[in-house]
C-alpha cells in the first residue's frame, strides 16, 4: 500500500515550504514515538507526511507548529508540529495498520535473511497492530479484507494490471476519506486516496520488475504478452494517465494552508519518482 514513494520535489520547494514539511514530518515521527514506542518512529516513511499534511490542509483550525529538540539532532531546536486535533495520531495509526499488512505480505514472499529481519519485527509490529486496531477497527477491518483480495489475486497470476491494483487503491480511498467531516470533501479525498493508491501500487510493480523477474515472484506486469522493455513502457504510460488523474481530482480539493507543498508533490513529486524508478535509481 504505502511504501516511500509520495514525496516533495525538494529543488522546487522554497525554503519556508521545506521548513514547514519537515516541521510535520518531525510531529508524526514523535507522535509513532509516544503511541508505539521508539522502535515504530524508524518505520516512519514520507507516504505517511503526506498523509498527515493533507489532513492538516482540509482541517479548519490551524496547526501548531513549536521549536523542540530532535532525537537526532539534540543540540539543535527545529520547528514541530504538535498534534492539537488527532491529524498526527490518526497518521500514525495508518502507517502502523499498513506495516502490518506489509510485514505479512514479507513474511509470506521473502527468503533467507530479508525474512529474518521481518520475523525480528514480528513482535512489535504485531503489539502496535493491535493498537491501532483498536482505535481503528472499521478501517483495520476493511484494509484486511482487501488485503484477503489481493492475496487471491496474486495467487491466480491475475494478469490484469487494473484488477491487481484495486485493494490497494480502495484501502487508500478509505483512509483518505477519513480525513474529513464535510460530505463533499470525503467525496473528492475518496477519490483521491483511489488514485493515489493505484499509482502506488503501480510505480511499486515497476520498482519490483527486475527483482520480481529474477524471483519468480507475482507482478502483473511480468504477466503480460511484452518484453521487459515493453513492460516498463506499458508501467510508464499508466502512471503518467493516473498522475494526470490525480491532479485533475486534487483541484477540486478544498484546502485551508498548505497547498502550495502539496501541488508539489502532486504535479512534480509523482513524476519525478517515475523518471527515476523507470530508469532504474533510487526514488530520492
């Protein structure tokens, strides 16, 4: 579902936005830190920022950001957003939800020491789990349920790239929605959160391509009558289609501060991880 991939275009964001995103990445890693303890705040990933930053932007009342020390940083204060309304530790339940998820899809796909490191996460991933289900029964419920179909996907070899991206999509329309009260605003969030999950889904598979090949491992793109070369391209074109989707979807969005940051990392931050995936490097 999420893996690290939505993220700002740093060259293009001035210096304040910058100041502003980190000051809300700082708040989440604190806030998985009081939540779930210091081990869960090293699972932090920047889907998850985004998150939190499109739920400050659709909320009414400001944030409150304040200068703290830094556990990596002690002898410098930096700005931090505090988690006045829920938004932090609504996020923080997210991502702890989604790494569960993740982790027994690991634990059911990986070998030798990369399934070692998961078995060592097992006990507090799984502690946190219940946690979050707690608060966030519904949801977890929900993101199980899909989980269930994309485990039936992957197993019958569906070669249909919209089909295979669709419990992923859905978890992420749901978890969007959520973020807002007003009816019209969950619509388009809903909406967002969908297409959002797909191009996740999609820029994961075409990041996986190479390894999924040589491990005869599911990725619907493998799965289609093409070459490699042909694979990426038919990846490469999708994304492009559901990123412009995305932005189309995003201007209808209402949001009270914050939109600059995030039309960044909508109309650059996207497309610049699927240059660089699609080349072969590392999404920076």
């Amino acid at each position: 579902m999420l893996f690290g991939y939505v993220k700002p275009f740093k060259p293009m964001l001035r210096v304040c936005e910058f100041d502003t995103y980190q000051a809300i990445y700082c708040g989440l890693c604190k806030q998985l830190s009081r939540s779930y303890g210091p081990f869960l705040r090293m699972t932090l990933s920047y889907d998850f920022a985004f998150l939190a930053l499109l739920g400050l932007s659709v909320r009414p009342e400001p944030p409150v950001l304040e200068r703290q020390n830094c556990l990596y940083n002690p002898l410098k204060k930096k700005p931090c957003c505090l988690d006045k309304d829920g938004t932090l530790r609504f996020a923080a339940d997210a991502a702890v939800l989604t790494l569960y998820y993740q982790l027994r899809d690991n634990l059911a796909d990986e070998r030798g020491f990369r399934w070692f490191l998961c078995v060592l996460a097992v006990p507090f991933v799984y502690g946190a789990h219940r946690k979050a289900s707690g608060r966030n029964r519904e949801l977890d419920l929900f993101f199980a349920e899909r989980m269930k179909e994309q485990a039936e996907l992957e197993h019958t070899n569906c070669d249909s790239v919209d089909r295979a991206g669709e419990p992923a999509a859905l978890c992420l329309g749901r978890l969007f929605s959520l973020l807002s009260g007003e009816e019209g605003q969950k619509r388009v969030l809903e909406r967002l959160g969908y297409l959002m999950g797909r191009w996740i889904y999609l820029v994961d598979a075409l990041d996986d391509l190479k390894d999924d090949e040589e491990q005869k491992r599911y990725n619907p793109f493998l799965l289609r009558p093409v070459r490699e070369g042909d694979a990426r391209e038919e990846a490469v074109l999708s994304l492009n289609l559901t990123i412009g989707e995305i932005i189309k979807t995003f201007e209808l969005l209402k949001t009270y501060r914050y939109r600059s940051i995030l039309e960044n990392v909508v109309n650059l931050g996207l497309k610049s991880v699927v240059e660089r995936v699609s080349a072969g490097q590392e999404p920076q």
